[in-house]
C-alpha cells in the first residue's frame, strides 16, 4: 500500500479548506472501496498523498425529497454523497419514484459493498462501468459541486470526461446530488450485463425512463448507457427514435439498431464490435420492455 498521511474531518468547512491546501494530492476517503484499492495498486502518480475520513461531515449525509425540492432549489430528490448503495436501495422515496436508481445501487457488487461504498464515491470514482451513474443521467441528475472558492452546479452527463476522470477542480468535493422526478406515471429500468452474476463489475448497462400515454405511446423517454460509449451517457437518438411511438417488435428492433449505430459512431469500430452489437441492442429491448406496464390481454 502506498504510505499517505491520514487526517478526520468533521465539518464541510474543514474539509473545504483542506481540499483548498492539498489539491489533487488531497484524496477524500468515504467507503474507500475504490481508494484503498488505488492505494493498494499504487495508482495514484502523485509525490505525497493525504487521504481524509469524510465520513462524519453532517453536509454530505442524508436522502431529501420534496415538492419544490427539499432545498427550494427545484431539486427534488436531493441525495448526499455519503449515502451508501444500501442506503440508496432501500429509500422508499426513491423506489416509488426514481426505481432504476434504486435498480443501480443494488446491483453494485455485494451487500458488503454496498454498505460501504458510496453514491458520491461512485460517482468521483468515474469508472466507466459504475452502476448508479447511467441511472442518475437518464433521471437528468446535477451535481454540486464546492470550494473555498464557491458553489457550482454540474450536469452529471457533464462531469464525466473519461474513464476516472472527471471535470471536478482538484480543489473541489462533491457535495450534493440532485435530480428531478419523472413525470407523473413514469415507469424505469436499469439492466446490467456483467461478467458473472455475483460481485460482477458492469460490462454494459443501460438505464431507460418512460412513460405510456392513454393511447400507449411512448413519451418522455430517457435512455442512458454505461460502457457502451467512452463515458456513460444518453443516447438522445435513440430517446428520438421511441418518442412519440406505440412499443411494438419493429420501433424496439429500430431503436436498437439506432443504439448500435450510436456506439460505432462514438467509438469506432473495435474488437469488441461484433460481440457488443447483438448485445447492446437486445439490452435495450430488455431495458424498453421493462419499463413499460404489461398490456392487459
Ligand atoms: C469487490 C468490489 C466490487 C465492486 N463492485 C462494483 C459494482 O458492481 N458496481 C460499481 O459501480 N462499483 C463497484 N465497485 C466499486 C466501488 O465499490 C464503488 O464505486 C463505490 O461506490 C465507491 O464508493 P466509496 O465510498 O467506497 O468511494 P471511495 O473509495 O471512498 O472514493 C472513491 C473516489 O471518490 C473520491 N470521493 C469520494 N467522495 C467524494 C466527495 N464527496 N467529493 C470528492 N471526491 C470524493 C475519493 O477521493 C476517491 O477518489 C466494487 C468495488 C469492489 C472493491
């Protein structure tokens, strides 16, 4: 393990001027299920490293949800960094009516993880295959983000640049994460392929909101994926593609072939190629399929 000096932080003051000192050599540690790992793999290309317990600052706890936004700000759900996978799963709020979050979170490797590791960890971590990211950016979610030099707000979809790295300042936390609710009626997915089906990390995943009207058309629909591109994101040609049209075996087949289209275009042509194509666009049938209500017969 790499040597570093470790401090407890207790307040979002302390923690922002601590930041503030130590740039990217400052590593805030929440579950430190990615970081200790990092560690342990000498990861980090930096002269010294200070890692700081955030785990006790009271700012970046707690799940809020209210009309208007707990805050006032439009922010409707309001979840803080430090809420762990778990803590996510089980919030009845965010089952009711963010359910492919609620998906993400608990598909994240073991119930050791997920007690552990963390929303806003998962999100800094920027890994490409992280669970609860294609969920957040389908919902539209925005981080904020602070320093000593102030607030900003940032569309998730945004903050990811590439695989483990984000648009975040080296003086920067994270500190909330918000995202609206889905309008009136919407229904989700989250599907993840992984390698095995216990502790597997994603290979492709893909997050989809929706909503049938009265004449069983699709409308509002949000379609994100991870792995499937550079960096997880929506894929709005696809969301054009079913808006506005009724579910049938022909739109699903056209929207996976647009899905596929989409993938080549972002990343070229690979060796994973042929394997991703009959995937990906089965993936997004499953995904579509499922968060649309069953037909009564
Ligand atoms: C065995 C195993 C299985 C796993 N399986 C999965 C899986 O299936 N799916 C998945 O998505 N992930 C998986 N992971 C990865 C990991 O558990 C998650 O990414 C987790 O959410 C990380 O959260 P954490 O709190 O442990 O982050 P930490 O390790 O504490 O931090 C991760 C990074 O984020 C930074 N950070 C944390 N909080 C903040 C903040 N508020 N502001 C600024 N920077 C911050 C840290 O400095 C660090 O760089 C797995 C990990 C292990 C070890």
């Amino acid at each position: 393990v790499r040597r570093f000096h470790f401090s407890r932080i207790s307040t979002l003051e302390e923690l922002l001027a601590w930041k503030g000192k130590f740039g990217a050599s400052g590593r805030p540690i929440a579950g430190g299920t990615d970081l200790i790992v990092g560690l342990r793999e000498a990861a980090f290309d930096l002269p010294a490293i200070e890692v700081g317990d955030i785990t006790a600052v009271p700012e970046l706890k707690g799940i809020a949800a209210g009309a208007g936004g707990p805050d006032g700000t439009g922010c409707e759900i309001r979840v803080g960094p430090l809420a762990t996978h778990s803590q996510v799963a089980r919030h009845s709020e965010i089952g009711r009516r963010a359910a492919l979050l609620a998906a993400g979170a608990s598909e994240v490797g073991s119930p050791q993880i997920r007690n552990r590791g963390t929303i806003g960890g998962n999100i800094c971590n920027a890994s490409p295959c992280a669970d609860t990211v294609p969920p957040l950016i389908a919902l539209g979610a925005v981080l904020t983000l602070r320093s000593l030099r102030g607030a900003r707000k940032l569309p998730l979809e945004e903050a990811i640049l590439g695989p483990y790295r984000t648009a975040m300042e080296d003086d920067e936390v994270l500190t909330d994460i918000c995202f609206p609710v889905p309008p009136e009626g919407s229904r989700s997915s989250f599907i993840k392929l992984g390698r095995r089906n216990a502790l597997s990390i994603s290979r492709m995943s893909i997050a989809v909101v929706s909503r049938l009207d009265g004449s069983g058309i699709l409308r509002d629909v949000r379609v994100a994926g991870g792995s499937i591109a550079s960096t997880p994101r929506r894929f709005r040609a696809v969301e054009t593609v079913l808006e506005g049209n009724v579910p049938g075996d022909d739109l699903l087949a056209a929207a996976g072939d647009k899905m596929v289209a989409e993938m080549i275009r972002m990343t070229g042509r690979r060796w994973s190629t042929p394997y991703k194509e009959p995937v990906v666009a089965s993936l997004l049938k499953r995904a579509v399929l499922q968060s649309i209500p069953r037909r009564e017969k």
